[in-house]
C-alpha cells in the first residue's frame, strides 16, 4: 500500500512527499520497487547523486532489475494506470524473460484494456512457461468465454474448477459455458454453487435464471431473477447512503 502511494505521489507531481514516506523504510526493508521509487524521487526533487547511488545499488544485477519492474507492474495495475503497467511488466520480460508471473500479469493488463488477442497470447506463454499456474488456467478460460470460443473454454475452465473448488469465478464461467453449449442441467448446479460461493453477486443468479428457463423450471427462475432485483436495490440503496454521507460531511 506505501508503494502504492508513492507511486502516485512521484509521478503525479509531489515527489518531495514521497521522499518522505519512503525513506524510513529503507532501513527497515530492502524492497526493490521501494528502492526503484526512492531512486526516482531523489532524482525528481534534483538530488541526482543520491538517486545515481540508489540506483547503482539496485541495478547491480539483471535479475533484481526485472523484479523491480515485475513489482512496478503490480502496483501501476493495482492503481488502474495500465499503460504504465503493461510497459513495467514488458521493460521485466525484456531484462528476464524467464521471471515468473509476468506474461500472467501482463495478460490481466491486456484483458483490462480489451486487447484479447494479446491476454490471450500472453496467457498462452504463461502456461507453456507454468503449466501449473491456476491464476493462469482460470484467466485463460473466462478470455475464451468472453470472446465466445466456449468449446475451447471448457478444458481450462474444467481444470481451473477442479483446482480451485472454492472459486466461485470458476463455477460460473464453467457454468456460462455449459449453457452456452445448451447443457442446461450441468450448468445450474454450477451457478447455483456459484451462488452459494458469492450470494451477492447478480450476475450470477441473472445467468441462473436464464439457465432455469431454458430448462423449464419457471417458477425458479422466477425467484433467481428476484434476487437480481433485490440485490440491485440494495445496491442503490449504499449508493443513496454515500450520496447522504458525503452531504452530511461536507455540511456546514
């Protein structure tokens, strides 16, 4: 979460704050992407000696180059500025293409930007680097549903499921496949677990209806589409208690 900040404080124009909140760490921790910040903020506040010795130490080898840029990624996604992540996590590849993770994480970038035929070419070369990665297989397989390739979808979705039995994303695209490919019956009982996963997510019992329907089980549908109704309802209603919150806060 420091980094986080930090990162908006150096590159949204205050990088004297960051110098403040980064520099107690320094001794607490050796954090590369703490240590990549801190390099950056000397140099943008005009202490170039001291960001060049920051840096000498933290590029000494390629290895902890590319992790600093893999952790850059991270936090430049978790911040929603993908531009910036997509070339932290390319600049990480290019210094070792070999870092584990980073065509996984790239491809999350890609898929947030709506290049699917990039997620998916990086997801691929995630896989064929780390064919155990899970985060991977799931990711692969809610593309391909998305795209509407739902036959290709089944074989990674189907092991995602079985090796996270508790996600309840699985189920559901598993699910939304399965429907897709008319199997009704296959479907149901995996967004109804889906549901029992994540009770107050709509789209799930939106696609349960659907499924309902089409297996004409009426009445049930009937109640799964109440469901979307109440929790759109409930939802407005936090929205309305900001709305009031914030007016209350800002009273004088």
């Amino acid at each position: 979460m420091t980094n986080l900040l930090a990162t908006c404080l150096v590159y949204g124009g205050n990088p004297s704050a960051a110098l403040e909140l980064l520099k107690p760490l320094v001794d607490k921790k050796s954090d590369p992407a703490t240590l990549y910040l801190l390099g950056v903020a000397y140099s943008r506040t005009g202490q170039a000696e001291a960001g060049e010795q920051v840096f000498t130490k933290l590029f000494s080898n390629a290895s902890t180059k590319a992790q600093v840029n893999f952790l850059l990624g991270q936090a430049y996604y978790d911040s929603a500025r993908f531009a910036e992540a997509e070339q932290a996590y390319k600049d990480a590849l290019a210094t070792n293409p070999a870092i584990p993770g980073s065509h996984r994480e790239l491809a999350k970038v890609y898929i947030s930007l709506k290049r699917q035929t990039e997620a998916q070419k990086e997801l691929e070369l995630a896989l064929h680097q780390d064919p155990q990665d899970a985060s991977a297989v799931y990711f692969l397989g809610a593309l391909l549903v998305q795209t509407e390739q739902y036959q290709e979808a089944l074989p990674y979705l189907e092991r995602a499921y079985k090796l996270t039995p508790d996600s309840w994303a699985s189920a559901f695209y598993l699910g939304k496949a399965k429907l897709k490919m008319k199997d009704a019956t296959s479907a149901i009982a995996l967004l109804q677990q889906a549901a029992d996963l994540n009770p107050d997510e709509a789209s799930i019992y939106y696609l349960l209806a659907t499924a309902l329907k089409s297996a004409g089980r009426g009445e049930e549908a009937k109640q799964a589409l109440h469901r979307v109704s109440e929790l759109h309802t409930t939802t407005l209603e936090v929205e309305k208690r900001a709305l009031r919150d914030a007016h209350v806060v800002g009273a004088r």
